[in-house]
C-alpha cells in the first residue's frame, strides 16, 4: 500500500518519463503495484483487502432500494436485510451507504428545493408578510402547555418586523395579532400576504374565507395567498420567523410573565432588528430607516370587532388573572373555571361561568400593570364569606396534639356500659349460681391426713 506521498512521487517520476520497472526499483515496490498506482486502480492509504467483502453481496438490493425510494429510512432499510441474512451492525450499513455513495439525489425534491429562485422586488409600503411560528417549551407558569404559537408580521420592502405571542392560533388571535402588530410597525401596507392557513383562506382551494373577507374590509387591504408549495414567495417573514427562535426565545427566561416575554420581544425587535444595516442605491442604512420611509397607510380607530375568549381559573381570592391584571369575582366562585370575553376594541371584559353567565365585568386595564380590579360588592361578599368561616372553623389541628375523649363521648360510652349489663342481666330466666370467693387461710390438715393416706398404702 502506498501513502499519498508515495503516489505523488510515482506519478511525478511517471511524468518525467521513467519506465515502471524503474520507478519500482527506486521505491523498492512491486511493479504491478506502481502500475496499479499509475492506472487509478487503488487508492493511497487504502488496502486492498484479502478476504471478501461481507457487506458487496447486498449492494444490489440496497442500490435497487434507494433508487425506488430515496427517502427510505436506513433503520427501514436495515430491518431488510435482516431478513435477508444481513448481520453487520446499522452503523456499518450507514458507513458504507455513505462511503459506497449508494443513496441517490431525488429528482422530485431537487427540482423543489434546487431550483433557480428569482429575487421578488417589493415597492415601499406594497406587502406584509404574516406567519404563525410553533414556540416549544413555554414556561410551565403561563399554563398554556407544551406548545406557544407566535404572530409574525413583517414589511417585505424593509424587512421590519413585530410579533405577539398567543396561547392558541384561532381566528380572534389572529385578528388580535394583526392588529397590534400593524400599529407596532406603524402602519398598514397596500397588501397582507399568507400561506394557506386555515384562519384565512380554505386550505385546498386558496379561496378567502367570509370571516375573514370581513376583516380585510375593516382594514382596508388587499389579501394574497401563497401557491401550495411556494413557501419562498414570504421568506421576509420566515428570516424573521428563524431570528425570533433562535436569537430571543431561545435564550427567554423560566421566570418570566407572557406580558414580560412580550415586552422582551417589542424591545429585542427595537434595539436589534431595527438597527440591522442595510445597503441601498442611495449608500448604507439601516431598517428603521427604511420603514420610515414606507409611507404606511394609518390603521383604524379600533380594531376589528373579534370576540376574543380565554379560559382561566379562579383563585382562592375570588380574582381572575388576564393579561398581567386581576379582576374580581363573587366569592363562591373560587376555584372555579371561568371564562373571559372580550370584544377588541372594547374598554371592558366579561367573566363567564361554564354556563354561559355573565357574572362580572370589569374596565379593561393596561396589559401587563399589574394592578387589581375589584367590584366593591365583591370585596364585601368576599370579607363576609371570610369572617364567617374565620369564627366557626377554629383553629387546625396539630398532629401530635392530645385529644382525649370529650364529655359528649364519655356519656355515650357511659350509655353503652349500661345498655350492655341490661342486657346480661335478661339473657336467662334463673339466677346465675354465684361462685364463692376463694379462701386465702390453708388448712395444714389436709395436707397431713394425705400424706398419712400415702404411707399406709405404701
């Protein structure tokens, strides 16, 4: 075997017009060896081996495979040669795939994924971009389980973005997403451009929805849907999408509120997204600068009317949590599940109970202010219910505390005595023979007439 080293000086000395035989004199090798060498027959640093190959004889079936199936799953694969006789280890079956190059490029995919993409001009206040992004992993104190969802929003031309996190990607939550983002970026575009989300459009068809027809008209814009299979027509949004991930949910704290989280979004978008340079005819700027001169057209008064609806738990002090405030209750609904409704663009909130009851409404607070809203009459019902139980409860137990047995017990068991000597007494009809005491005085006697008794019969 030769090393590269070797084969460099073969092939250097071969150029110079050396004969085999004496290039192999000169290296001390075999001739066929150099010219095995010469003619890219072997390969430096690898041996030829000398026993068979174990792994050649299922290089047809695997090559059939991959070539009808390029996407199959090497595990797959694996369980059949398994059934075929196959006894080497799965890491030497994805070695061999990989180093024998048996896996083939899929045309279909290639042509998706490969193909010549054309840069998408976009005019100054011409297009949003929305998009929904999965966030796993929220912070177990937001109670919204194993999955947050995030809105992103952002300006084709400038590549400025906002977001605004949401427990669940319902109509009202998109609404509400689109809203607020809007006024974060400063304004609406001509255009709002979507992937075929279920919210917006009808999936199959890519036709809007009347729901949502109504809340294009409100704010006055046009609704384009992507083609199916032409995510690359929004990837404004999905660079925003990625950045949003990786650089500030991955590194959010556990300890943080939903409305601390998304004050942390609002100030990253500021101080990060926004100063990102950028390089136009006119020389370097950045996107603050180009979405300023986007010329945004001023959103509503009020957002669109949408009925949002949240279900929350009521606390042990009568008081609903919802958006960074707490609003009361009547106190005998502690504990309790609750819903709360709101109306966007309203100033108050209902609170209703499982059977649809409006049981409290409150004026809306400022998000995340952290104050509490409470209903004068709630606040006396709940100091009621309080003191009552305050003066009949006593205090708790402790439990190595003693506790013997009370008057009202002792009678009942005085009462149980007596119930059970009437009854011994009426079980017969004749007087018990009374069994006399025993005699504690010995009679010495008694003793000397038997041993007396002993002797004779001796």
């Amino acid at each position: 075997m030769l090393t590269w080293e070797d084969d460099v000086e073969v092939h250097a000395l071969r150029n110079r017009g050396w004969t085999i035989s004496a290039i192999a004199r000169h290296t001390g090798r075999d001739r066929k060896t150099i010219r095995a060498y010469l003619n890219n027959e072997r390969t430096p640093g690898v041996r030829k081996r000398t026993e068979p190959d174990p792994f050649e004889p299922f290089v047809d079936y695997i090559t059939c495979r991959l070539r009808e199936d390029p996407h199959l799953w090497a595990r797959t694969l694996c369980d059949e040669l398994e059934e075929l006789g196959y006894r080497m280890s799965y890491q030497t079956l994805t070695r061999q795939i990989r180093d024998r190059e048996l896996r083939p490029v899929c045309e279909h995919c290639a042509s998706a994924t490969d193909r010549p993409n054309a840069v998408i001009e976009h005019p100054p206040g011409e297009e949003t971009q929305w998009d929904w992004v999965d966030l796993p992993n929220p912070p177990a104190s937001w109670g919204w389980g194993s999955m947050a969802h995030l809105l992103v929003g952002s300006l084709a031309h400038s590549g400025r973005w906002r977001g605004m996190l949401a427990p669940a990607m319902t109509q009202p939550h998109l609404v509400d997403g689109l809203d607020r983002i809007c006024r974060g970026l400063g304004g609406l575009t001509c255009s709002w451009r979507f992937d075929r989300m279920a919210t917006v459009c009808h999936p199959d068809s890519g036709r809007m929805t009347a729901s949502f027809a109504g809340v294009a008209k409100h704010y006055g814009v046009t609704v384009t849907i992507c083609p199916p299979r032409a995510g690359n027509r929004k990837g404004v949004v999905e660079k925003a999408n990625h950045t949003a991930a990786g650089r500030w949910w991955r590194t959010l704290p556990d300890d943080v509120t939903v409305e601390q989280a998304q004050t942390r979004l609002d100030e990253f978008c500021r101080v990060r997204s926004d100063t990102r340079p950028r390089r136009t005819a006119d020389g370097r700027t950045t996107v603050a600068a180009l979405a300023a001169a986007e010329a945004l057209s001023p959103p509503p008064t009020v957002p669109y009317p949408a009925i949002l609806t949240e279900s929350r738990v009521v606390s042990r002090q009568a008081l609903v949590s919802y958006r960074g405030n707490r609003y009361s209750v009547p106190p005998e609904l502690a504990s309790a599940q609750v819903t709360v409704t709101r109306v966007l663009g309203s100033e108050v909130i209902d609170i209703v109970t499982t059977s649809q009851i409006i049981i409290a409404r409150h004026r809306l607070a400022p998000d995340g202010a952290g104050v509490m809203v409470r209903d004068h009459g709630h606040v006396l019902a709940l100091e009621q219910v309080a003191m009552a139980a305050a003066g009949t409860g006593g205090r708790p137990h402790r439990r190595k505390e003693r506790i013997p047995p009370g008057p009202e017990a002792i009678a009942a068991a005085r009462k149980l005595r007596t119930s059970d000597e009437t009854t011994t007494s009426s079980s017969g009809d004749s007087e018990p023979t009374p069994v006399p005491a025993a005699s504690t005085v010995i009679d010495l006697s008694t003793y000397e007439r038997a041993a007396r008794g002993r002797n004779t019969l001796a």
